[in-house]
C-alpha cells in the first residue's frame, strides 16, 4: 500500500494557521487570503492523507487526535521552510525589492507617513509595506521584515536596537479645559474626565507605579486603539496621554501639569539577523534611523 504524500506545502501552511487559530476567519486574515480558499486546502490535505485533521463545529474548527499528533511535525517543516527563505531573502544583493514595516497603531498613523514619504523620495526602487499593529508581531515568520515597537523585543534571533525615548505628556482639548477649567494639581486631576484604555492596563500601571492608586473606573471613556484614543481627547472627552512631538503641534489641545513626571515611551528598531543586512532592509533600517531621531531623546 502506497503511502500518502503531501505534494503543496500551502496546504500544511493552511493546516497550521487553522490548527492555531481554529477559525477559518482568523486563519484566512493571518495568511492573506479568504475563507473559502482555506476550506478548499484543508479538503484538499485531508482527500490527499485519507484522514479527517479537524472537528468542524459551530464555534469553528478543532484538531482530531490525529490532527493533534500531526502538528509538531507540521511546525517544524514551517521553521525549515522559513530557514530556507530566510537564507534566500540574505543572500539577496539588489537594493530594490519590498520591505515590510510594523508598528503601533499610533505611530503609523501620527509619525510614520511622513518618514516613509521621506525614504520613498531617497529609495524610489524599493517598495513600502506598512502593518499597523499593536500585537506583537512575529519577525521569524516574515509577517514583517522591520518592527519599530515600544518596548524590546524578546524573540531569539533578533537584532534590536535602543533608538532612545519619546517623551509623552498629558493634554486635553481647549474646548474641554474651557469647560470643566483647568488642573493645577494632581490631586484636581479626581475631579476631571480622563480618557484611559479599555483592556489594556498600561496606563494604569504607569499611575500605580507612580503612586497613584489607579483603577479603570478612573477612566470615563476608554479605547484601547491608541489613534481613536488621541481623536477623544482631542474631541474634548476628558484629559488624556500623548506623545509631545505629535500633541504639541496640534492646535486643538493644550498641555496640563507639566511638571508631573510621566514615564517616556522606548523606541526600539527590531528585525531578524538572517535579514538585517539585505541591502534593501539594512537601507530602510538607516532610513528608518534618520527619520525618528527627531522624536526620541
């Protein structure tokens, strides 16, 4: 009896990502493509091995046993396939091609276009992919070829560096301060609207390690998108948080409590050592470089 093969390697790509997200949904945003293509793959695997990999129920899809067993062996053909174009992608000498760059939502947003349309205007013959995201994005896995991220990575294999730190501030609408007047303590702080997150606790805390006894009910509007966030404070919801570099150039809002000492925000350029010297990334990479330097200390 003949042994069943698997003869398309994108079929073991849509395994994973449905095996790791149970969703066809989820799986289909993270590879790109649509639910009905995934469908078809994973159809297509279980025709080609004669075994049924998933249990399709209403809340989406979960590993048979078989699957389960079959899943180490998957993941480690996706680390040798990403190897192998890992080392393909370095070896590579032109300085023209794509480069993918992710960052937070706010950053992309607030701070990036106009340091890519500095690099478009330096580097015509290379192409600019810009992920906005706040999750951590996994550089071993090319979802990106450069981070620009708010903290230091910690996956292994990594090159980071330490650009500086952005310095951030507490600001509110003129149209809010004229109002509900404006703060001249901290403690007055208790007594305004303050814009926090939702789910997120970093501001909390950043006020717990400041001595504050900080709770989300502190917070009456709360929005975890950090550019939605900003467009709240600015609309006049409440007293909130923000890079200086961005708010003070905006007319609309107006520092408060200066004085208070608010923790900066570390700016860390991250890409993995297979990649980071490509010409095409090690360029941006320098690009990348220049152009934030204005806004870190």
């Amino acid at each position: 009896m003949d042994m069943p093969t698997i003869t398309n390697w994108t079929l073991l790509q849509s395994f994973l990502a449905v095996a790791e997200t149970g969703s066809l949904s989820q799986a289909a945003h993270r590879l790109g493509t649509s639910q009905p293509t995934l469908g078809r793959h994973i159809k297509t695997l279980e025709a080609e091995l004669e075994v049924e990999l998933f249990h399709r129920h209403a809340r989406g899809f979960s590993l048979t046993d078989l699957g389960q067993a079959m899943l180490p062996a998957a993941r480690n053909m996706q680390r040798a396939m990403q190897d192998l174009s890992m080392t393909a992608a370095g070896a590579q000498k032109k300085l023209d091609g794509e480069v993918r760059i992710t960052t937070s939502v706010f950053m992309a947003h607030h701070v990036m276009p106009e340091i890519l349309s500095d690099i478009r205007k330096a580097e015509p013959a290379i192409t600019l992919d810009l992920d906005p995201s706040d999750e951590t994005e996994n550089l071993l896995f090319r979802r990106a070829d450069i981070a620009v991220r708010m903290y230091r990575p910690q996956q292994l294999d990594m090159i980071t560096h330490h650009l500086g730190d952005i310095p951030l501030g507490m600001y509110a609408a003129k149209s809010y301060l004229d109002r509900a007047g404006t703060p001249r303590t901290p403690d007055d702080l208790l007594q305004h609207d303050l814009v926090g997150y939702d789910r997120s606790d970093v501001i909390i805390r950043a006020m717990r390690d400041a001595g504050w006894p900080a709770t989300r009910d502190w917070f009456k509007v709360r929005c975890d998108n950090q550019s939605a966030y900003w467009q709240l404070v600015r609309a006049g919801c409440g007293i909130g948080f923000c890079q200086r570099a961005t708010a003070d150039k905006d007319p609309l809002v107006l520092p408060v409590l200066t004085d208070l000492p608010i923790p900066a925000l570390p700016v860390w350029l991250t890409a993995h050592q297979a990649m980071r010297h490509t010409p095409r990334i090690s360029r941006i990479w320098a690009l990348l470089e220049q152009g934030l330097r204005p806004f870190v200390s």
